[in-house]
C-alpha cells in the first residue's frame, strides 16, 4: 500500500517523506443520556459531536462502531419525541434575536474577512493546541482567541450581500462557533494539569489518576458566561 501511494522510491527509504500527524477526531462534546437526548429537550445528538463516550483518547475504528450502534437509537428517541410532541412552533421572540444577530453579523464592517480570521483560529489552534502542549502556549492561545472575537465583534467585512451560497456569510456564521468551541478547547486543556489520552502537557508528561479521574463540564449560564465544573468518572468515584 506505501509503495502504491508513495511510489518504489520513497518505499525503499531512498527519499525522504513528511510524516506529520492530523486531526482525526474530537475528543469531548456535547453531553447526551443512553438514549441519545441532550440537556436541551428536543435536542438529540450522537457520534463526533458527542463527549464521553471514548474518554480520554478513542481507539481506532470505533467512530464507526459509535455511529451504527448509537445511530438508530438517535433516530428511535428523536421520532418517538417528534411523534409525542406533535410541531412544535417556534418561539416568535428566538426567531427575531436571531435574525437581529445574523444581520449584526453581516453588516458592512471595515475588518478583516471572515475566512482571514477563520485561518487565525486554524493556526492558533495547530501551533498551540494540537495534541501536545504547555500552559504557556494554552494562554497565549487564549490570548489570540479574545483578539480575534474582538475583531469579529467590531465588524468583519463580509463581501457580498448575496443570501445565495455566499461563502463570505457561511463563513462569519460558523466562525464565532468556531472561536466558542477552539475556547472550550483551550480552557479545558489549561485545566488538566496533567498528561491523559490525547493531550500531551509537557509541564504535566505525567498521568495523574489521584486527582485527575475526572471530567471537565462546560455550561453557559443565563447570562451567557460560561462556566467550568470538574466532575468526577465513575471509576473515581
Ligand atoms: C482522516 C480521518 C480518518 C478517519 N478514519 C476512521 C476510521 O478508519 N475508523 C473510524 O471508526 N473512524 C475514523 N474517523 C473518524 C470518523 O470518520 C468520524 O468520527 C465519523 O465519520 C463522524 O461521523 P458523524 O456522523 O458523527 O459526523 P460527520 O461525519 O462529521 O457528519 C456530520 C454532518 O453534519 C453536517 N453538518 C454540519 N453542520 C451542519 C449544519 N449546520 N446543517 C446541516 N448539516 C451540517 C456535515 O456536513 C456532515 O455531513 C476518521 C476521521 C478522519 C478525519
């Protein structure tokens, strides 16, 4: 297989090839029950985007096995809600916030494009916060995340008013989620002081199972702020 991807030469070791690790999956996320439901009633979420169900790292080839296990069960819970529930209209009041902060968003600003901060937080997040760290690099991280949410805050230049596949739009809408999540991330990893699945401390290389079996919660509050609670594992507890 080597030889077919990388041709005779670099098989043979007579070239030399880049070998650098990559994404591969999210570790953490949102928190669902057995049954696949959220802490949001009529929110049901399962696989990547869900926490805890690997721990520390995940093994190789058990995202699949997640999806088709926990899939079904999504699906069950989900139609069996909808079938109780009946449509559900929803509320007048969210609808219009919203659109006043999509409009917010993509008003003209004299800023930087969002795809220019969306690279920002890409960078930040391979430099610093890739699975080996220190607490240096964790809060200089942070650091670059408030600057950039300032930056988006006091207005992006969104190219083009088009509400058809206008990237430029696509873009500012996902990107303070992904400033809130990268955040999330960063706090998290500046918590755990210690070295555990797939984060590497360099301060911390070592696992510390007497004060670290735990996990990390994050939840907004009714102000928006959002809060950090360490929560202990069942087998700490
Ligand atoms: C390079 C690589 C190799 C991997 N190899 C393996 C492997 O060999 N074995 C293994 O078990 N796992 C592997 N994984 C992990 C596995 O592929 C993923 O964990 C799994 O595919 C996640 O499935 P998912 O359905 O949870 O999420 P996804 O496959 O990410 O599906 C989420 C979907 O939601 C869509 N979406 C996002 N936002 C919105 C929105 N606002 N509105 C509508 N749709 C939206 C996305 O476009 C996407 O189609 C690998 C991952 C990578 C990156």
């Amino acid at each position: 297989m080597f030889k077919e991807v990388y041709g005779e030469r670099v098989a043979e070791w007579e070239e030399p090839f880049e070998a650098i690790s990559s994404q591969h999956f999210f570790m953490g996320g949102v928190r669902i029950d057995q049954e696949c439901r959220t802490t949001i009633e009529g929110l049901f979420a399962v696989g990547e985007v869900t926490g805890g169900m690997h721990g520390a790292n995940r093994l190789s080839g058990v995202a699949f096995t997640e999806i088709f296990v926990l899939g079904p069960v999504a699906g069950r819970t989900a139609a069996s809600f909808a079938g109780r529930e009946g449509f559900v209209s929803p509320d007048a009041a969210q609808v219009n916030e919203e659109i006043g902060r999509l409009d917010n968003l993509f008003r003209q600003g004299s800023g930087a494009r969002p795809f220019e901060l969306k690279a920002a937080v890409q960078d930040v997040m391979w430099e610093k916060l890739g699975p080996v760290r220190d607490g240096e690099g964790i809060e200089a991280a942070i650091s670059a995340f408030e600057r950039i949410e300032r930056e988006q805050a006091t207005g992006m230049t969104v190219g083009s008013s088009d509400t058809t596949y206008n990237r430029d739009r696509m873009e500012a809408i996902e990107l303070p989620l992904m400033v809130r999540t990268a955040q999330l991330v960063a706090h998290a990893a500046l918590l755990r002081t210690e070295s555990r699945g797939s984060q590497f401390r360099t301060d911390f290389p070592e696992r510390n199972d007497k004060e670290w079996l735990r996990n990390i919660v994050m939840k907004k509050d009714e102000h928006g702020r959002v809060g950090m609670r360490i929560e202990k594992t069942v087998e700490a507890a």
